[in-house]
C-alpha cells in the first residue's frame, strides 16, 4: 500500500457527490436496514450495523433517516430482501474495477452495470478477474490540521492500539488495520483522543496503474456512472490518479 493514498480518492468522491446526497442516503438506507435485519438494531452487539453508521455519519446522514431505516428493519414481517452481489471489470488502459452492490434485482443490476461498462470504455469480466488485485482492509483516516502529534508518536498509538500500518502525508494519518480488528483500533484511537475522520472496511489495490490524460476523463464518466446506479454501494479501481 505504500505510495496509495485512500485519502485523496475519499475527499474527491466526496466533492463530486455533494450534489447526489438523496441517492447517497437512499443508498445507505439500503445497507443500515440489512446490517439491522440480519444482527439486530443494537450497533453495541451487531458490528457490522456499526461500521454502516460509522459510514452514515461521514457522509452526514441525518439521524431521522437512520432511524428509520433501523425501525423498518425491526419492524414485524418479512419486509424487503437485498442481495449482495459484485461485478468486475476493466476501464481504459486496463485499470481493474470491482463494483460493489445490494439489489432486490439481480437480472436488472447486472445490466444496468453491463451497459455502463460498455458506453464508457470499460468490458464487464468474469467473476475472479480482478478480485485478486485488491486486499480487503480496516482503513481509518485521522486529519493532522489543528492535531499537534507527529509521524512517530502517532505511529506508537497506531500499533498499540492493533493496527498494521502507517501512512503520512501532509493532510492525514491513514491506518490500516485487519478488517476484523478495525472497530477495535478505532475504538482505541478515539479512546485516546483522536478524532476519526473516516473509518470503514473497504478494498485496497495492491498495485496501482497510471492513466493517461486522454483517458482519464472517459474513466472517470465510468465511475461516476456506476457510482449513480441505485443498486451500486461500492465501486474501486487501480488507476493512479
């Protein structure tokens, strides 16, 4: 992961999708009301509901729709059922892309996500044919602006607290943890006083691809595509942007 700053692609989605927030809240609607359904309403004793609002909250979903979603989810009956289901691909230049997504509709997401991959420069491909690029990781982001801590002090705090590596760049601490351990470093880093940015369980490319700049417009289009799709939770790539 050296050299791969998760951060910068975090803050850039996060622009671009200001102007998305109703989808991006329906979106994560979906996700609390499953992680609810299947563990229970109780984020203390259903890690993963956790990890869904800690993603909620960073995207500054409003309580009211949190709670609603919970509630649906407690609700008698059997109510609705998603599946979770992953697509991979391959945009300009051979960058890979693992889509991530929950639908009640697996004959319409998969062509909704066959038919951007092919308006937008990219080819689906067959399940296994770009999973294995990415490693599935705890990822934690501590800003530095206003934080009077440095690389080595905060470095101690990372690994005692259970977390595997550091990265340091001018506007963040980026820590990476097991998937398993990263409610437990978060915990423990918030336990010190640390205020946690971002925090969440996401997938890590192993290596990363240049994109030319003639392509670069074009794959972004791509993913901003699949990122529109109602069905889409989650989409990473390679390219080194």
């Amino acid at each position: 992961m050296a050299g791969h700053s998760k951060w910068n692609n975090i803050q850039g989605r996060k622009n671009a999708q200001d102007s998305k927030r109703a989808k991006i809240f329906q979106k994560l609607s979906r996700e609390i009301y499953m992680a609810a359904k299947s563990g229970g309403p109780d984020p203390n004793d259903n890690p993963q509901l956790r990890l869904v609002l800690d993603k909620a909250k960073s995207n500054n979903m409003p309580s009211d729709n949190v709670e609603r979603a919970i509630k649906k989810a407690s609700s008698a009956g059997e109510g609705e059922n998603y599946d979770e289901v992953s697509y991979e691909g391959y945009g300009p230049n051979g960058i890979a892309v693992l889509v991530h997504s929950l639908t009640d509709n697996l004959n319409r997401t998969a062509t909704h996500v066959r038919t951007i991959f092919n308006k937008n420069g990219g080819s689906l491909g067959e399940k296994g044919s770009v999973s294995y690029m990415f490693d599935r990781k705890g990822y934690i982001a501590i800003e530095r602006e206003g934080l009077d801590v440095d690389e080595d002090t905060m470095m101690m705090s990372v690994l005692e607290a259970g977390g595997e590596e550091l990265e340091t760049s001018e506007p963040v601490f980026e820590i990476y943890t097991d998937p398993s351990d990263m409610a437990d470093v978060r915990d423990a880093l918030e336990a010190e006083g640390y205020t946690i940015a971002q925090a969440e369980v996401t997938m890590i490319p192993q290596t990363l691809i240049e994109l030319p700049e003639d392509k670069k417009e074009i794959f972004e289009q791509l993913v901003s595509k699949l990122e529109d799709d109602d069905d889409v939770s989650e989409v990473y790539h390679n390219a080194d942007m």
